[in-house]
C-alpha cells in the first residue's frame, strides 16, 4: 500500500499519475486519507498534551500527600480521573482514525513507475520484443487438447468428473514432462543463487493481506472458511510473507528465493474459446521466483530476473515476445511489469507465461519488512517476484510447437529429466 509519508507530501501528483497511467481516478480516497491522517496526527497531539498534563498531576498529587495536604490531593485524583476518561475516549479516535485509514489505503492501486506506459488494456501494452513467427504459422498443426487426446497427455474430461472444469488430470509421459518443466526450472533457479523453498499451500488472512491479494482479489481466491485459510494463487504469497514484521540488515539483501508450488484459482467469469485446454486453470503449476532487495537496486534487479526468465524460454527453444504492461494492464500492487508470453503454433496467439514485477515498497509497507542501513537508519525494502516459469502455457507452447507427423519432440535440455525424447 502507498506510504501515508509520500501522500503527505505529494498527493496531487500521486493522484495525477495514478489517473493518467491507470486510467483510474482515486482522488476521493486519497484525499480522505490526508484529512482523516490530518485529524489522527492531530488526535495524537492532544494526547501527548494530556499524557504530559497527567504526569504533572501524578507528580503535584505525591506532593501533596508528602505534605499532609489531604484535600489538595484528592481534588487533584479528581481531575486525572476526568483525564483519564478524556485519554481513553481520544485513544478509541485515534484507534477509529487508524483503521479507516488503513481500509483506505487498502483499496487504493500502486502509483506506477514513469516507465509505465498509459494505456486502457492488454491492447495498449508496449513490445519490448518479438521473435519471428511468420515461417511457424500452420493451419495443418494441432492444438494442444488434440495432442494431449492423440497421445494420451492430460485428460481434461476425467479431471471434470474428478473436481470439475480447469483441473485437469496429468498422465504418463506427460506427467513425467510436467515434472520435468518443474524440476528444470527448480534447478536453473538454483545455479544462479536463488535459494529453493517448500511452501504451505494455505496461508493466513494476515498472509493475503500482506503481499495484496487481500482485500482487492478476495474473490478470485478460494476460501476454506471453517479455518479462515486461503488456498494460494502463486508462491509469492507464502514466500514474501516470511518477512512479514521482520527487520533484515543491509548487507544481507538482495535476498532470493525460488519455489514450488501448485496454484488455485477461481477465475471467475471465465469461459469460451480462450480458456480450452491449458490455457486458463483453477489449479496449475508454477515456479516463483522472489526477491527483496535495496531499494536503489530494485530496477537493475528487475532487468536481470526479466532476462533470467528469457533464458529460460530460449533454452526450451520456444518463441516469445516481451511485452512491458501499460497502466490499464498493471495489476493493483505492481508499480512496474514485463510479461512474456509465448506462441502457440497450434491456436495461432501469444500465451502469457511469465509476469515479472517490481512492487517498491507497496507489499513491504503492508508487510512492515524493513532493513537497517549502514547509518543504522530503518528503511522499508523493495519486493519483486516474477513467473520462471508457469507450466500450463509452456506446456501448451512446448507439444504445439514440437509436434511432427510422428509424435512430439522433447528440447533437448528437458532429456535428462524426461528420460525420453520423444513422445
């Protein structure tokens, strides 16, 4: 969420800049925030007074009593009592001030970076990069759901009877390819220094809180409400929230992680020709990488994971384009995206693997994740994370793109995981 530091001090132009690169108009709430921070601030002021103006009565009233000046002191205990009851009326304002702000806050969007293009939706995003795909175009190639029913891949019909439409059920060799796209990924993650976690797959309200799912996508997420747990939409969410309340030192970011994790979510709304097959589940796969780093770094670091994950898609030898999202695309905590999107061959569109984002300090606000600088100053860290990589996509793009007269090819760097290299 945005700092009530930064709204103090720069409203006009967080409103402006929220307007015209998200097209979204947040002034009522932003200003509401400054006038009810105006009143808190002012509530505490009040407070102090009358926390000061106790302490000096506390002390006349022990004077008194030394004295023997019984009636003197009591008159005083009569007037505490009465400031008593004015500080704990003042403190429920204050307590009230602070939570409205807080739900304020909650519902407002991440100002975005100057680089952030403005636009209105998925039509307005820049193109970093493309590959050619011209020669791939091929009316005679399948599309994946007739690859996975040909060869006996996945099978989307039994996942239905199973649980219901969007969890499909994985079998044989592409059971073994899909483990293989993870422990790949997994383990490129691991060559460059991202350390590997084994995450709950259920987090707490504080969790979806924390890192923003909560309250803007509640109704994406699913609930198990007996427990007040969500089931996860990425590993983001249990990775960041380790650092929920914690305070690191400077010199142990940038701080990386990579995981595991199957992903659920509801996807609401969802239906027709762009959800068939792999392209849009309730559960899938996903390797997430994570980073929390200095905030002078955070930007070079998304340059890096962005082109960490471009590494990846190279080596599976699969074509992609780069995109960099414009306002109206930009999700509610992202101050700056790439997304990467891979082609499909045999639906003839671009699939989104891939969405790398720098938040700032938008989720380490929420979070309260600070580290201690040099001057031994408390600062709040940047968070980012990013998709390296989601598989049902990759997966779809992979056998599409891989399919010959015969069967389909393996990449070659996915050989040693499959143990086959063809199917």
């Amino acid at each position: 969420m945005l700092q009530i530091q930064k709204i103090r001090t720069d409203k006009d132009s967080i409103i402006k800049n929220i307007l015209e690169v998200r097209k979204v108009d947040v002034s009522d709430q932003i200003n509401e925030v400054y006038n009810l921070d105006l009143k808190k601030r002012d509530t505490q002021k009040h407070l102090d007074e009358m926390s000061a103006n106790m302490n000096v009565l506390s002390s006349q009233i022990g004077e008194q009593f030394k004295k023997g000046a019984i009636e003197k002191a009591n008159i005083l205990k009569k007037e505490t009592t009465v400031l008593k009851e004015n500080i704990k009326k003042l403190r429920k304002s204050f307590e009230e001030l602070d939570q409205s702000i807080l739900e304020l806050l909650y519902q407002i969007p991440n100002n975005p970076n100057e680089l952030v293009p403005p636009g209105k939706s998925e039509n307005d995003n820049e193109i970093i990069f493309s590959s050619s795909i011209d020669s791939l175009k091929n009316d005679s190639l399948l599309p994946h759901w007739e690859l996975c029913k040909k060869y006996d891949l996945i099978d989307f019909e039994l996942g239905v009877k199973v649980t219901g439409a969007g969890f499909p059920i994985y079998k044989g060799k592409g059971a073994i390819l899909q483990r293989a796209l993870i422990q790949f990924f997994l383990n490129e993650g691991n060559k460059i220094g991202y350390q590997e976690l084994s995450v709950p797959h259920l987090v707490n309200e504080s969790s979806g809180y924390g890192t923003g799912q909560l309250p803007d996508k509640e109704g994406q997420m699913y609930h198990a409400s007996l427990d007040d747990l969500y089931l996860i939409p990425t590993a983001e969410v249990p990775i960041t929230n380790i650092y929920r309340d914690v305070i690191l030192e400077e010199e142990d970011l940038p701080i990386k992680h990579i995981g595991y994790t199957p992903c659920f979510r509801r996807e609401a709304g969802s239906y027709g020709k762009d959800v068939r097959g792999l392209n849009r589940l309730h559960q899938f796969d996903k390797v997430e990488i994570v980073q929390i780093t200095n905030p002078l770094e955070s930007y070079q670091t998304l340059e890096d994971m962005v082109l960490y994950v471009e590494s990846l898609i190279m080596k599976l030898d699969l074509p992609y384009r780069k995109l960099r999202l414009c306002g109206g695309d930009l999700g509610f905590t992202s101050a700056l995206t790439y997304d990467l999107e891979t082609y499909s061959v045999g639906q003839d569109k671009w699939l989104e693997v891939s969405s790398i984002s720098n938040f700032e300090t938008f989720q380490s606000n929420r979070l309260k994740l600070r580290y201690r600088d040099q001057n031994k100053s408390i600062e709040l860290a940047h968070t980012l994370n990013g998709s390296a990589l989601a598989l049902p996509r990759i997966m779809a793009s992979l056998l599409e793109i891989n399919q010959t007269e015969g069967g389909i090819n393996i990449p070659e760097v996915l050989r040693p995981y499959t143990g086959f290299d063809s199917i």
